[in-house]
C-alpha cells in the first residue's frame, strides 16, 4: 500500500508520509471506515521517529481526511452525505407512516439512525426564539435538545422550543414523543401544518460543537434555523440545528414563477 519514502527529497518526511496516505485514501486502497496503519507500522515501515508520524497523521485528521477514535486508532473519515430534501423532509407521508424526518433520510441512504444526549426542559426564550415564535420576550418554552447519530456517528445538534400551550400535557414533554415525532404531536393538538421557513447560514464550530460532533480541525458547520407555521399562520416551533458540513447535502426545489 504505502512506498519507501525518498530520502533525498526536499520535502519535509512527514508530508511525504502524508502524502503517501493521503494518495492511498483518494485512490481506494484505503476506504471509508478502514482504519489506518498504527503508529509502530508506520514507523517500523519508515525507520522513522514517532514525533514524525504523528505529525503526518495530524495534517490528514486537519484536512478532513482522517479521525481518531479514543482507543481505537485513527480511521478513514466517513463520508455519506444525506441528501436533505427540503420539499420532502417534512411531507406528512412521512410522519403517517410513524417517522420523522432525520429517520426517513437516513433510510433513504442504507443508514441506521439515532438519538442521544436527550433533554427536555422548560426555558425563557432567547430573544431571537420570541421574536420567531411571535411571543413577548423571556415568555417560558419548551425546549428538546437531542444529537443525532448515523451509523453510530453524530452528526447533527438540535433544540426545539415550542410554546408551553401546545407543549404541556403531551408527549412533546417526554423524551420519546412517539411516531411521527414533534410534528405529529403538534398536529394532534390541533395545529395542521402547513408552511416551513428555513435561515441557513455556515460558520466554524464553537469548541463545544466540534467535541459533540466529532469534528476534525477545519470541518465546518451549518446552523439552520426553522420556524414551522400551521394553517392559521401560528408560529408553532422553532428548531436550531447545527450541522455537521461534510455529513449532509442541502437540496431545495423552488418554483418558477
């Protein structure tokens, strides 16, 4: 898999090394998921000092390409990006047949999906969530914070505040809400559906973000803020979600007229 370095290059030995498996992972010899050679192989293979491997692969797990594993060792980063269809993420097919939007996409990709990190809790809402909820500042939401995992990785962050007076007395309060997820129970309170408005910026993780997410130095992240509207153009949820930039593709159909 992996040449003889060239002793009389100019090049610094651990960008050559880099190199080398950075060629390999491009190439398929090293695929997605697969771990890569340990440290003593590589520097057995290159009769090289520790120091100079580790550095070799700290420039692979900066670019992306590589991400180490507590106790495991260092992997090929995985990258299946979920295509996120906004015309269709929210379809109400979806929550009849029992599933909310994060487990209809990862369906859709072979991918098994999950939630941890669960709270539910009731807050004073930021400035930003009263005026998007259409409440008077501070007023008491409900907020779900979960993370999302695909394949066992996480890759998403979310909070949902949503007003105590739809919330309370539901399973909107529990950590399970059942099927169809927070959309569905809403709509069992009363409140059909019927518009979704999506803000979507990118930015660099905060320090808390990358260690939730797992993100390698330099991957960024997009924050989507949603505010969901039923058929009286009430203000139902707002949803804050961060992103991880390699692990989702943003896909929306718009009209021409």
């Amino acid at each position: 898999m992996i040449n003889d370095i060239d002793p009389n290059s100019d090049r610094a030995v651990f960008r050559q090394i880099a190199d080398q498996l950075r060629q390999a992972i491009e190439s398929g010899r090293l695929r997605e998921g697969e771990k890569l050679p340990s440290e003593a192989e590589l520097i057995e293979h290159y009769g090289v000092a520790r120091m100079t491997v580790r550095q070799a692969i700290q420039e692979l797990r900066n670019e992306g390409l590589a991400v180490a594993e507590h106790g495991r060792g260092v992997f090929v980063r995985r990258r299946p990006p979920v295509k996120r269809l906004a015309s269709d993420r929210f379809a109400r097919r979806h929550r009849k047949d029992g599933k909310a939007a994060f487990l209809a996409e990862s369906e859709a990709v072979g991918a098994t999906s999950a939630v941890d990190m669960l709270s539910v809790s009731e807050v004073r809402a930021s400035e930003e969530i009263s005026e998007r909820l259409g409440i008077s500042p501070d007023e008491v939401v409900v907020a779900r914070s979960r993370r999302y995992l695909r394949d066992g990785h996480p890759v998403e962050l979310a909070t949902s505040y949503v007003p105590v007076g739809i919330a309370r007395g539901t399973r909107i309060m529990e950590p399970n809400t059942g099927p169809g997820g927070i959309y569905a129970r809403i709509e069992d309170q009363g409140h059909t559906l019927e518009r979704y408005v999506e803000d979507v910026s990118t930015r660099m993780p905060t320090r808390e973000e990358a260690k939730q997410l797992n993100l390698t130095s330099g991957t960024p992240v997009f924050r989507l803020v949603r505010t969901a509207y039923d058929i009286d153009g009430m203000a139902v949820e707002v949803c804050d979600t961060i992103m991880s930039g390699d692990a989702f593709l943003l896909s929306y159909e718009l009209p021409a007229h």
